[in-house]
C-alpha cells in the first residue's frame, strides 16, 4: 500500500476528476485537428519537434516539479527509503508524463484518413518517443537529485572552488555556486535531448524506423541505469537537495523573498474590485514558478520552430497549443495549498473568484499579441485570421479553467 501516493506541491497534487477530463479531451482534440488529416510522415516530423521542445522543458522545470517539498517531514516521520521513495517520485511525474504520452499516442494513431495504415512504423515511432521522453524525466530525476551535493562540491571544496574561480577569470564574471549544479544539469539534459532526437532520424534515414526506436530505448536504459546507481542513498540526497533548493528559490539575487517583489500596484490590468484578489493569486504562484520566465522559454521555442519554417498550418496549431499551455498557471490555483476553500468562502463569493482567475490570466494575451505580430512581419505568419482565432482559444480555455475552480469553490459551499 502506497502511504504517499502525491506530494503536497501543487504539480503533484491529484487533480479533480473534472480538470483531468478537461486535460484529456483537451489533449485529443487539440492532436487531431493538429494531424487528424496528416500524412504519416509528417506525423513522424512534428514527433521529432516535440521531443526536441521536450528535452529544454524537462531539463528546465525538474527542479520546480520536485523541489521544495513540504511533505520532507512525514517522510522522514514514516521512514520512507529506497524503492518507496522512488515510487513517490513516480507518483507524482506520472501527472506530467501522462498526458504527454497521450498527445505522442493521439498524433502518431489519429490517423483520419488511414487508421490502419503504416501500424508497424507507427507504433515503433511511438516506442521511440515514449522511451526517449521517459529516459529523459529519468535521467532529470537522477541529474536534479544530486543537485545538493554538487552544490556543497562548488561551494565548499578546494576542487571546487578553485575551479569556480578559473572560470570567474576566464569568463570576467563570478559564479553563483548555487546556480551551477542547475546549469549543469539543464544543458546536459537538453543537449542529451536534442542529440538523441537528431541522431534518431539519421539512423532512421540509414536503417528504417527499428533503429530510431532503439535510439529511444537507450536512452530510456541511461535513465533506469542513472536512477539505479543513485538508490542507494537516494534518502541522502533528496534530503540534502531539498534543502538546497528550499534556500536556492527562496530569495531572488538581492536576497530578498521573490514574494516580496510582486506588489499590487504592478497589477495594472485589473479592475480595482479583483485586484487583491488576482494579487493573491499571482504572488502564491510566484513561490513555486516562475511563471515569466517559464513563458518566455515557450516564446523562444515558438520562435524557434517558426525560423525553421514550416507549414503556417503547423505554427497555428504550436500557437494554439502555447495558448492551451498558458492555462497551467491557473490549474495552479486550484489546488488547495495555494488557495484553501476555506479561505477563499471566508474572504469573497464564487463568482469574484471566478473573475479573478480569468483577469490573472490576461496578463499574457498582449506579450502572445506582439510576438505573433512580429512572427507575421518576420516569417509571414501567423495570420490575422489564425491569430484571432489563437486569441479566441487562448480566452475560451482561461474561461473553462476558471469554471472548473468555481464549480470546486461551490461544492466545498455543501459539505
């Protein structure tokens, strides 16, 4: 019996039944309007674009989805050690990797046209996926859980430190020890990523699609084996990486509390009635994302598939699914840590808090307006028409987000 089934965190926490059929749907129907009517080898194609978009977004949030944890302490009252621990970890990631399993699954089987059409490459394109995606969370998971003690090597080490201050000298610039073991990690990750996805497709241009689910598969291998090796002092090091990442996020470079920045006057959009109430909001999730510098890594890889110019159809639907994206800020909102019913009945109606998660998320439609306008003049697309029709979705999908926390709130009214 699994005593920790979730984490306290919020992207651990068990979604309501109504959020993850909002999720499911959304994910399916979103893959098949993007390839419903695409032929499989560009189905193969915008497989390879996801897993390259993948490997910087796993390498980038692992940290911010394991750590800080508030649950450390029932965990060391409950001795949980070795395989209890890893399946914790699991516990919790499979709230992420699901979905995206799902999406690879929709694009590479929704096939509109021919559903049982090239089943063999089909299904050894989605091993492929599936195993480079999961041996990339594994390797995450081994990379970020160590990230306590490289840091006490750079900071405390005569190694350490004197190779710290060779690189000051060479780069003119000091670094931050507590930044290091992340830096590390996120260009690992990524470069192993992006590496084995572009190796992937060479060896699939030579050999067939076999070997480009192989590819998958041994990357998958590298992160059992690199999760192995670290089981037996599994216990240690998320401890110590814990409390790493409790001290690294809890103050800006200033030393400050980041909270402590947010004030209610920077809210310039909303309406004087919602504006402590999206305050709130915006400064519970300020401690556990960040959530600016989470969406201008979405614009830069948006920009990113657009330099490579592919069809307009393909960058309206990575739009729409950046649109889609946006609404995980206010999936945040609805779990309880961040924003307990009690508190919210205590202090405003339904309805209040229904506008307040809406207005939150427009602080993001002008940045999405003015890189999409700037796609339009550089790359000649997205066009007016595409980008109103992003708009459109990116409003509908805050309002139905939105609807599920007041529907939440008034339940928790009966009980």
């Amino acid at each position: 019996m699994n005593l920790f089934p979730l984490k306290s965190n919020p992207f651990h926490k068990k979604t309501s039944l109504y959020l993850r059929g909002f999720i499911g749907i959304s994910i399916i129907t979103m893959a098949l309007l993007w390839t419903g009517n695409s032929p499989y080898e560009e189905r193969v194609v915008i497989i390879r674009y996801l897993l390259f978009i993948l490997s910087g977004f796993i390498a980038f949030s692992m940290p911010y989805l394991l750590f800080p944890d508030s649950r450390v302490p029932i965990l060391q009252l409950g001795n949980v050690h070795n395989n209890r621990l890893i399946q914790y970890f699991f516990s919790g990631i499979g709230r992420f990797c699901i979905p995206v399993i799902l999406f690879f699954g929709v694009i590479l089987f929704g096939d509109l046209q021919n559903p049982l059409g090239n089943l063999p490459g089909k299904t050894l394109h989605f091993l492929m996926a599936s195993g480079l995606f999961g041996g990339l969370i594994l390797l995450a998971l081994s990379r970020y859980l160590k990230s306590g003690s490289s840091s006490q090597f750079w900071k405390e080490s005569p190694k350490g430190r004197e190779m710290r201050q060779k690189a000051a000298d060479y780069f003119k610039f000091p670094l931050d020890p507590g930044s290091i073991p992340s830096l590390i990690n996120t260009v690992l990750i990524t470069f192993t990523g992006m590496f084995a996805v572009v190796a992937s497709a060479v060896f699939s241009g030579w050999l067939g699609p076999v070997s480009e689910m192989l590819t998958g598969l041994i990357i998958f291998s590298v992160g059992i084996l690199s999760l192995y090796n670290l089981k037996s002092r599994i216990e240690q090091n998320f401890y110590q990486s814990n409390a790493f990442y409790r001290e690294f996020f809890g103050t800006d470079l200033k030393g400050r509390e980041e909270a402590d920045v947010r004030k209610v006057e920077q809210l310039w959009w909303v309406p004087r009635r919602l504006k402590p109430h999206v305050w709130q909001f915006v400064l519970q999730l300020d401690r556990v994302v960040p959530a600016g510098r989470v969406v201008g890594a979405g614009h830069i890889l948006v920009w990113f598939i657009a330099y490579q110019k592919p069809d307009p159809q393909f960058i309206f639907f990575v739009w729409l699914l950046f649109a889609m994206a946006h609404q995980f800020f206010t999936g945040l909102t609805l779990n309880q840590d961040l924003a307990p019913h009690w508190l919210l009945r205590w202090i405003d109606s339904v309805l209040i808090w229904f506008l307040s998660r809406f207005w939150m998320q427009l602080r993001w439609i002008l940045p999405m307006a003015l890189s999409m306008n700037m796609q339009l003049f550089i790359f000649g697309t997205p066009d007016y028409n595409h980008q109103a029709i992003v708009i459109l979705a990116y409003l509908i999908f805050s309002m139905l987000i939105s609807s599920v926390g007041a529907v939440k709130l008034k339940k928790s009214l009966k009980v």
